[in-house]
C-alpha cells in the first residue's frame, strides 16, 4: 500500500480503530477525527508492521466544515527511552509525512526526528535532547536544503523574540533560537524555527530527554513572523503534548492555524 494513502488511513481514528463522524453532535457542535494511537505505522518497504508493533503516527483533526483544528503525531514514550532504527520518523532520509487529506494545506508536513545524546550547542543545548522538525515541503526538497545559503533571510519571515537564524545542516536548514533561551535561560521544551532558501522551512519543538520521560502534559506557543516566504498556507501558533497512560504514548498535535504567505 502507498505509504501516503496509509498514512491517511491512520489519521481516521482516534479511540481504539472506529471513526469519529465528522457531523455536528447532538448539541450542534462540530465533531473531528483524529490518528488512532493503535493503528499500524507505514514501513520503508510501504508494507504495515505487526499488529500492536509500537510506531510513530500521524493524525488530523477537521470539524464537521472542514477547516483543519489540528495536526501532528503520536509517539511511544519508548521510543524516547531507547530511540529506535527503523521507524521512519527517526530516519533522516524517511519521515513521517502528514494525512494526504491535509498535507498540503498546512504548514506542517513532514516529521523528521534527531536524537541528540550529547545535545549541541550553543548553550544550553548541550542537554541529551531530540530534535522533532516538522518541515514544510516533500521529503525530495527538503534532502535537498544545502548549506551554506548564498542568500540574507527576508525581514518578513523572522520573528520576533529569536535570534539570527544559525547553525545550517544540510538536509535541514538555518536554525533560529530563542533568545530568552540563548541568553542564560533554562533549557527544557523550546520551539526552534527554521529556514532556507530566504523561507520558513520548519517549525522544531526540542525537547530534553528528562522532560519527555516524566510523562506529563505541556504546551507551548509558536511565534508568528509577517510572512513564511512562497505560497499561502496554514501557520499554527500553538503546540501541545498531551500523555495518554493507556497506551503510554505521547500525542503531539500542532492548533490554532491561521493563513500565512
């Protein structure tokens, strides 16, 4: 089976394998659908891994008129405690790709994710962390980002509170931090964007190993900048990690979108 249209299949769920209805409820509110923690992931070969086999992933969740509330992945809390080599979401050359249904109307597209066991730097990144990158864009563009970019970043597409985009890895581009963390703050869970090519090409949450493990809620906000650079999508300003005991997973979800250019 296609790895996109899987993944697709696996955002239709949410509790156990039965679909959500995307109609209004008995109150009139809308209902949404979201990737059902159980389901079986995608493997490098397009083939479904073994029933019950932990995986990463992807999900939407879209009201009874369509517009997308929320985006993102649930991950094992295994998979934090010993990062694993065969999922495709810790492959730098694989990934998880989004819902077909949403993947191209948001900014959030693709999870790449880096386990970092001596962190890096500047400070404080030098905590054992991971990297989750979402990236805007398919998996060819963006194994294609190269340093350095012979190009200044457009005004538009920075944001305020971060520094000077820096730190470019090929395959993903120039790293900003924020400055409250760069200039003696506590590193924990800290949302990182990133660029090439004179655009927005990812939106990072980095997160120590330690906070991950304590298996607890958290939410953080994702700065705006007046522009992502090329065409007009969805931008999210928030970001949630909700722990879910049962399945001892974590559910990752990007919200409140609003469009950007």
């Amino acid at each position: 089976m296609n790895r996109r249209i899987w993944i697709a299949l696996v955002g239709l769920a949410y509790a156990g394998c039965s679909e959500k209805s995307e109609s209004a409820d008995a109150t009139g509110q809308p209902t949404t659908t979201h990737g059902d923690t159980t389901s079986v992931a995608p493997s490098p070969s397009d083939t479904a891994a073994p029933a019950g086999e932990p995986h990463v992933a992807s999900f939407a969740n879209v009201d009874a008129d369509g517009a997308i509330q929320g985006v993102g992945v649930n991950i094992p809390v295994s998979f934090f405690e010993n990062p694993p080599t065969d999922d495709p979401a810790f492959q730098s050359s694989e990934g998880v790709e989004m819902p077909a249904s949403v993947h191209d109307k948001t900014f959030i597209q693709l999870l790449r994710i880096n386990w970092l066991a001596s962190g890096h730097g500047p400070a404080p990144y030098d905590e054992p962390h991971f990297d989750l990158h979402f990236y805007r864009g398919t998996k060819a563009e963006v194994t294609a980002i190269s340093c350095p970019d012979p190009e200044p970043f457009p005004t538009a597409v920075l944001a305020d509170g971060y520094e000077a985009p820096s730190t470019c890895v090929s395959g993903m581009g120039y790293h900003a931090w924020p400055s409250a963390d760069v200039n003696g703050g506590t590193f924990t869970a800290s949302i990182i964007l990133g660029y090439a090519a004179q655009k927005m090409v990812f939106i990072e949450p980095m997160i120590t190993r330690d906070f991950l493990l304590q298996r607890q809620d958290f939410e953080r906000d994702i700065a705006r900048p007046a522009s992502a650079g090329g065409a007009t999508t969805l931008y999210p300003s928030h970001f949630s990690a909700t722990y879910l005991a049962a399945t001892d997973t974590y559910h990752l979800e990007f919200g409140h979108f609003a469009p950007i250019d």
